[in-house]
C-alpha cells in the first residue's frame, strides 16, 4: 500500500476502496455479486440508463425509516420525563410533494421558511395546522398567508415582526400561535461551540431582549404565545452545545412562567451526520435521550414543569438516505511538488519546493458545483466510489472534480478509488440527500437534475430533472421576439 503524500491526515488508506461504510449509505445500499451498486434493489447502471446523470437517487424507504425513528425516539423520551415531544422536518434540507408526504406519514411536522417552500407542503396536502414558518425577514406577503391559511406556528424573529403577525392575525380573525426565536448567544461549529453573552448573527433577539418581547407578544389578543425557540448551528456532533441553550433557555423560561404559562420549548435541530467514514454521528435516539435528560433535569432544578419540547432535524432526515450519480468524463493525473519544510530555528520561516513529486488524479463528472455546492460553499467534505463495478486495482488518491469553469468545483477533495478508475464509469457520492438539490443552481447553464426515489425494487422521478427548454423558458429575448433577425428556434 502506499499512501500519498497529498491525502488529508483524516483520510484512511483503504484496505478495499469498493467497501461501503455502513455509515455514510443508506440501509438499502449494497454491491450486488456482480459488484454493482444497488439501492432497494434497482442497480446503479439500471438507473443511469433510464434517468440519466447526474442524479439525486433517494432511498425511499431510509428516509421514511429515519422520519418514523426520529419521532418515535422523541416520543418515548420526553413520555418518560412526563412531556411529550413534536418532531419537525426542516423543510429547506429539501423539499418535494413526495418528500413532505414521506415525514407526514411519518407523524412529523414541517419548518417552511418561505412562501415557495410553505407552497409546496400545501400543495402536498399537508394540514397548515403541522407548519411551522420561519425566517428572519418573512415579507408582509408570506406572513398574511401563513396567517390566512391557518399556519401552526409563527417562529417570531424580531421585535418589528411582533405588530406584524399580530396585525395580520386581527385582520383574519385568528389567534395566532407564535414562538419567539432567541439568539441565545450559543453557536455550535462541527466539532465545537461557542457560548458568549451575544452572538453577532442576524437570527432571532438577545435574552435581554426576551422578556419585554414575551410581554409584547403577550399583550396582543391575537396571538397565543407558545414558547421560545433556539436553532444552535447545523452538522452538529456533540451535545454541550445543545446543553448550553437548553440550559440558558430553561432559565428565561422559570423568569417568564410567572407571567403566564409557556407551554413548549424548541430546541432546534443541526444533529449532525455522517459524509465520510471518519465522521462518527449520535443516533436519534441518543439525541432525544439526552435532550429529555437534560431538559427534565434542568426543569427540576428550576421546580418549573418539563415544556412540550420541539426540534426541528433537516439534515439528519434526509441527508444519508441519498447518492448522487455521476458519469466520469475525464481523468488527469496531476503531478504536484510537494512543499519542504524548513528544519526548526532556520532564517528561512517559508516552505520552499522540495523537489519531491506526488500525484493527484482528477476525475471529471458530469455535474459539479451546480447539483453540489457544499464542497465548494464549506469546504464540506465527501466520499466516493465506483458504482457500475468492483475493481480489484491498487487504490489511488482521487479528486472529483465537476465541469463548471471554477477551479473551486470540486464534489469530492480527496477520496481514494480503485486506480483503474476509467472514463464511461459511473461515479457515487453518498450523504447528499440535504442542502445540495436544495441549493441546486444553474451555473453554467446546467440542467438541474432529476431526484429519483427508489423502493421495492422500483424507481420513479419525484423532481423532474431540467430540460435546455427549461433553461430557455425564462429568457425573456427569446419570449419577446427581439431576437426576430435569427431563424425561429
Ligand atoms: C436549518 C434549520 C434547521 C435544520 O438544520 P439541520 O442541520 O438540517 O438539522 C432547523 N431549524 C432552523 C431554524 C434552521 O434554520
């Protein structure tokens, strides 16, 4: 085995570079004895030749599984600190019809933060009274038909959204349930958090604020003040983050109590998942065991009653329950000087080129930043592995790169593949089923592709992929005529 010099220092060497970690796949992902991958049945071959690459292929059934483990977890953890818990999809993860029936059917409730977003949860039947709607500058617009349409809950983010809400809620006759969002002063990173008295971000009002807020919404007849709400940060692996806004919200909340009664408390979501091998994500159910541990423990100690509690998980709903497939273009083996690093105490602090040559194999797919932003947004890291095959070659350290003219596209940093990896191969990367179609763009004037959902050994197309028409459609020379001196399209 020889490790190159270029891997990242988390990067294991593989002893088999087909091997599928069963933490970053769906359940129903497996090599079939012919070594292809397969989800639910249904080959990745199969797949590229009736929809095409790129494509977002969906494990129906894992997320369906994660939704149901989600808030059976969240259940019989808050029942047996004697609450009860209301587990929300986070919406903008990704959102479609199917996928909002999906956690629906699931018993979970949806976090829209938008108009478009809280259009498609109506469009997919779901009861206004399971939304939840976010935003730090929801438009009169939005609030008026969350209001109007019977919206569960109104996530107050400011002060100047309190006469808003209210506002809207007289002029349609509703009391309308609202939280108020608190910048608590908490902010997880992946691996670590920040507590400070305030944080500088945009989101929500200081815990200084919180009280003359409370009493505000409070003193509207038409609203119904349900409780506070903290969202920490996203892709979150530990739990003293968690710990800490829940301890700092549960103190707020024994100050607020004597004022009136604040029947629940949302904690947020940002549970972390897995994207690599090296990424070690709690289980649900650890999340919601010490969530009710530490919410009951801290209401205790405050002698308030334990709160109905809400979160509000995207990523770990649908994150690992997706693969992207790609087609490699081409390959190109780029040869890199390696830097030498001067001995400690010498005059010359800079690294210099040390002659020695390493090389990186760029392996170019038919997708990139456009259906996979993350990579290239946050440094986000991803795996990778052939899919159309086994391959018993040496491993080789690999950087998948996109088509867009970005140097910075890249879906993959490093991974390592079987060196015989070859144009015409299909190419999957796991762990993309939250924020990458999402933040789909058409960059480059790429097609967005198509999201496939695959269960019992069928597949069918739940986001139609864009078509060249599409991209055209809106074009408003061509619509217009003024392009009338070429032939007509
Ligand atoms: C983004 C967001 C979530 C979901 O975050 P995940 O990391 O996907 O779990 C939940 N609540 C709020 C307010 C958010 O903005």
């Amino acid at each position: 085995m020889t490790v190159n010099p270029l891997a990242p220092p988390w990067l294991v060497h593989p002893r088999d570079a087909n091997e599928l970690a069963t933490s970053v796949w769906s359940r129903n992902v497996a090599r079939t004895a012919s070594g292809e991958i397969a989800v639910a049945g249904v080959t990745a071959s199969a797949l590229a030749a009736e929809f095409g690459t790129p494509l977002y292929v969906v494990d129906e059934a894992d997320v369906r599984a994660r939704a149901l483990a989600a808030r059976e977890s969240f259940d019989s953890e808050f029942a047996r600190v004697g609450s009860s818990a209301k587990v929300y999809y986070a919406g903008k993860a990704f959102l479609s019809t199917e996928v909002a029936r999906w956690v629906t059917e699931a018993g979970l409730y949806i976090d829209v933060c938008s108009g478009g977003e809280l259009a498609v949860a109506l469009a997919a039947g779901v009861d206004p009274a399971r939304l939840g709607f976010h935003g730090n500058n929801k438009s009169l617009a939005e609030i008026d038909r969350a209001v109007s349409t019977g919206v569960g809950v109104i996530v107050i983010d400011s002060v100047i959204e309190i006469d808003r809400v209210a506002d809207a809620a007289a002029r349609h006759h509703r009391q309308q349930p609202v939280r108020l969002r608190l910048n608590s002063g908490v902010h997880a990173h992946t691996h670590e958090y920040l507590a400070t008295a305030r944080e500088d971000q945009k989101f929500g009002i200081t815990l200084g604020d919180a009280p003359a807020a409370v009493a505000a919404i409070r003193s509207h007849d038409s609203l119904d003040f349900l409780g506070l709400h903290s969202h920490i940060g996203s892709q979150i692996f530990e739990s003293d983050g968690f710990v800490e806004s829940a301890k700092r919200l549960l103190a707020l909340q024994a100050e607020l109590l004597v004022d009136g009664p604040i029947p629940e408390l949302n904690l947020g979501g940002g549970f972390g998942i897995a994207y690599t091998s090296v990424d070690d994500a709690m289980p649900i159910e650890v999340v919601a065991a010490r969530f009710a541990d530490i919410v009951a423990s801290e209401c205790a100690r405050l002698g308030i009653p334990v709160p109905i509690v809400a979160v509000e998980p995207g990523r770990a709903i649908v994150g690992p329950s997706t693969f992207s497939l790609y087609e490699v273009g081409t390959i190109k083996d780029v040869e890199v000087t390696l830097p030498s690093f001067p001995a400690p105490g010498s005059s010359f602090p800079e690294p210099v080129d040390g002659g020695e040559v390493a090389t990186r194999k760029y392996v170019s797919i038919d997708g990139g930043m456009s259906d996979n932003v993350r990579p290239a947004l946050y440094g986000a890291d991803y795996s990778v592995r052939i899919a159309n095959r086994n391959s018993d070659a040496d491993p080789a350290l690999v950087r998948i790169a996109g088509k867009h003219c970005e140097s910075g596209d890249i879906v993959v940093h490093a991974d390592y593949l079987p060196g015989d990896v070859t144009p015409g191969d299909l190419l999957a990367v796991p762990a993309t089923g939250a924020y990458c179609w999402s933040l789909a763009s058409n960059y480059n004037y790429l097609g967005r592709p198509a999201v496939v959902a695959v269960r019992d050994g069928h597949a069918r197309v739940i986001v139609r992929g864009e078509t060249e028409a599409d991209l055209l459609s809106r074009d408003a020379g061509i619509s217009t005529g003024s392009m009338n001196d070429r032939d007509a399209p």
